[in-house]
C-alpha cells in the first residue's frame, strides 16, 4: 500500500465506518445495536491506526501524520469511543438510535482529526466544515423536541456566518503572503501586505473563536448546550474544541516572532474577558447543561491563557489541560445523559436534589468532574492549572494570571453548590421514580472518574508523552 494511504488509514476506518453503516441501515432500517457495534469498531480501529502507524506528512505534505497530530487523533477517537457508549442506552429510549445518528458521530470525528492534523488551509477548511455540518444534524436529532431543533438552528445560522468570515479570511491571508500551507502563510508577512494579512488573522480568529466559545463569540454555547441531546454535547463541548485548540497551538508554534507579538495583546485581551465571563455569568445559572456551558466558556479562557506562552515553552500546557478537559468535561455531561429520564434530560439544578444517595457512581463522577474543573486536587484539572499558571507567569504575564486565579477562585462557588444540592439536600424524587444507571453506565462512569484522579495524581507519564510529541513538532 502506497505510504499516503497508510498514512491516511485512521481517517479511511472512520469514513468507512460512516458509510458502512449508510448501507446497513439498506438491509437493516432498524437495527440500532448494529449501527452502534460498526461505529465503535470503526473508532477503536482508527484510534489503533492513528496510535501505530509511521509518522509522515501525505498529500504533498497537507496533512501531517507526526506525534503531534497522532496524539489528538487518538485523543478525537477516544472522545468519540466515550460518546457512542454514553449514546447507546440514551438514543434507544429517545427514538434517535437510528443509521444517521451513530454515522454523523464517525463523520464529525473525521473532521475533527483533518482539523487537527491538516498543514493546509484548504485541508482546514474541509474538516472544519465537515465536524460542523455533522454537528449541526446531531444537534437536532431529536426532532420531536422544539429545544432541540431551536439549538441546531442557532448553530447552523451562526456557525454558518463564522464559517464565512473564516474564508474569507483565509482569502486575504493568501492574497497576502500567496501560500495555502498554514506554517508558510504564517512564518513570514510581506512588509507591504502586513495589514491585510493581519485583517485575515483576525477573521480567521473570529470563525475559530466562533467555534471554541471564545468570549463575545460564545452567545450560542449555553442555548445549543441545554437543547442538544446530552451525549452530543459531551461531544461538541469536548471533541470539537480539542481538535481546535490543537490548530490554534500549530498556529501559534509556526507563527513568527514578529507576528506573534502582534496576536498576544488581543489574546490576552480576549484571555482575561473569557475567564471573566464564563465564570461570573455560570452564577446566575439554575441548569446544570447552561451552567457547564459557561463553565466550558471559562475553561477555554485558560487553555487561550496558555496559548500565550507557547513561545515560553508553554505548549505542553495548553495538550495537558485540553486532554484533562476532555476527560472532566466529558464525564460531567456523561452524568446528565446517565440520569436521562427517557423523554428529557435531568437538567435542573434543584432535580439533582440526594441523587448522590439513589445513583452514587453517576454523583461521585459529576462531583469529582465538577471540583476538577474547579481546579482543587488531587484531580486533573487541579495539576492542569497549575501548569498552566506556572507557564504563564513564566512568560511574564503575571496579571493575567492573576485574573486567572480570581476566576478560578469564583468558580468554586458555583461548582461546590451542584455537589452540595446532590449530597446534602434530601431527594425531591419519588422512590419509583428515581433513574437507576446501569451497569454499562456504572462501568463508563468508573473509567472516567479513574482518569480524572490518576491524572491528578501521576501526570507525569501523560507530560512525558506530551513533550515528546511537542519535541518532534516540526516547524
């Protein structure tokens, strides 16, 4: 097999897997359990090919196959893997089990892998394009609920317009440096076209800050959050902003001295409003979806804190803390599909009312979730802030971390109220009426919050992996 393809197998397996389960669904209209057993498949062995295959850039170097776009492929399928096992018992009982459903997951992977891994802008667009379009079907996939459909609606409408203005951006960047490769086009400005390639920069800003909840381009996230099905907004709030985040770190690895220092004021800028924001108006919020989306808002404000001090050998920090994310944010919506109730999600804060006494393993995973996005130990997100805070104060953004710790500090409120509503309040829930998780949900809830503590205690094999993949970056 010529080198390309090996290269290209993990997206190939998950392509396939998509497709495959389109021509199933001809024999077999409706067998859920098959649909959901080939895209598991598809996604375990796409994450086995992207973890085994050579390193190498294919297509005449558009996408990379390095360590660093391998880590996030395997990062995307093991998102992915989490979401179809979260989905299984959760679409059956809402009527949503069907070819598209578990296909669209696979598709949206696909995007979020070429996202991560492409070196040219065109390659960008089109798995940008393709995770979005994928969103916004699953969104909307339960067609029976007005919330939903409102949800899949805003994000069509208002990723449709970020999508515009990131073409066009790139169309101006092009104009002025006259390269598609994304480390060329950002190395080196032409002094005579510096204006319009910086006016590129910031619409190419604007699309992505669309799409990761970057504060004022975040108004969709609580909405869309609180009507999609649980599942898949454990997926749009972890999938699609890793594989962001790690285009924005090669952005900022590739990008010039010179240029940098041009972005780092509105990234500080944009930063510190993030973290305020999200922090301040999670508050106010009485759902729990609309109180993790500001919550997702403020934990993207530190991860663009440490895209700061990428220049400072800060890169490690922004992997570490989005593959801890991941895994936090992932476990905390887990929860609320896990405790689904069939016709709606467990939404309100006030249901959750002693259901650390009725589903214990469902409310240890939503309360340890929740104090690791807190940033309290001996959780990830406790040794991923500190991180963080180390290498931004290295960098000599000293304020700004000062922001970052009070917004840190203010979170505590509001994540400790969830865990205080589910353990020290009595259930509000007739006994027959309580929502019992079972063993597959016990046994994903197990996993997750296993992961969040052994990266709270021993992260250091996950950091050595991480500056091994950054090490072999090539710029």
């Amino acid at each position: 097999m010529p080198a390309d393809w090996v290269i290209l197998l993990p997206y190939i397996f998950l392509a396939g897997g998509g497709l495959f389960i389109f021509c199933a669904a001809i024999l077999r209209p409706d067998a859920s359990g098959l649909y959901f057993a080939i895209a598991l498949i598809a996604v375990v062995v796409a994450g086995i090919a992207a973890a085994l295959h050579p390193p190498g850039i294919s297509f005449g170097g558009m996408i990379d196959a390095g360590g660093y776009a391998r880590f996030f492929a395997v990062l995307v399928c093991v998102v992915a893997s989490f979401t179809l096992l979260l989905s299984l018992r959760y679409a059956q009982k809402r009527g949503i089990a069907g070819d598209e459903y578990f296909a669209l997951i696979l598709f949206a992977a696909l995007g979020m892998c070429l996202t991560a891994s492409a070196t040219n802008w065109i390659v960008f667009f089109l798995g940008l394009e393709l995770l979005s379009i994928s969103l916004y079907v699953l969104i909307g996939s339960s067609h029976d609920e007005p919330a939903s459909n409102e949800a899949a609606l805003k994000y069509f409408i208002m990723g449709s317009v970020a999508s515009g203005f990131f073409t066009f951006g790139v169309a101006l960047l092009f104009t002025a440096t006259g390269s598609l490769d994304i480390a060329t086009s950002l190395a080196k400005i032409p002094p005579d076209s510096a204006a319009l390639a910086l006016l590129g920069l910031g619409l190419i800003a604007a699309g992505i800050g669309f799409k990761v909840s970057i504060v004022p381009f975040h108004l969709w996230t609580p909405d869309v959050y609180q009507g999609a099905p649980a599942p898949i907004t454990a997926f749009l709030s972890t999938g699609s902003k890793v594989a962001l985040f790690a285009a924005l770190l090669r952005f900022s690895l590739v990008m010039s001295p010179e240029l940098f220092s041009y972005v780092t004021p509105i990234l500080w800028g944009l930063a510190a409003l993030t973290m305020i924001v999200g922090n301040i108006t999670a508050l106010a919020q009485t759902h729990i979806k609309r109180l993790l989306a500001y919550s997702s808002i403020a934990q993207m404000g530190y991860v663009l804190m440490a895209l700061l001090s990428v220049k400072h050998e800060g890169g490690s920090a922004v992997v570490f803390y989005l593959a801890a994310y991941a895994v936090m944010d992932l476990g905390a919506f887990g929860t609320v599909a896990l405790l689904s109730r069939g016709g709606s999600d467990l939404d309100a804060v006030r249901d959750y009312q002693g259901i650390g006494y009725s589903n214990p393993w469902a409310s240890a995973l939503l309360a340890v979730c929740l104090l690791s996005l807190a940033g309290l130990p001996p959780t990830a997100g406790f040794i991923g802030k500190i991180i963080i805070f180390k290498s931004v104060v290295g960098a000599g953004f000293i304020y700004l971390a000062i922001i970052g710790i009070l917004s840190a500090i203010v979170s505590v409120y509001f994540y400790l109220s969830v865990i205080v509503t589910m353990f020290m309040k009595p259930e509000e829930v007739p006994a027959g009426a309580a929502v019992r998780v079972d063993t597959l949900g016990a046994a994903l809830s197990g996993c997750i919050l296993l992961a969040v503590i052994l990266l709270g205690i021993i992260p250091s094999p996950l950091l050595s992996l991480i500056e091994s993949v950054l090490y072999s970056f090539r710029i």
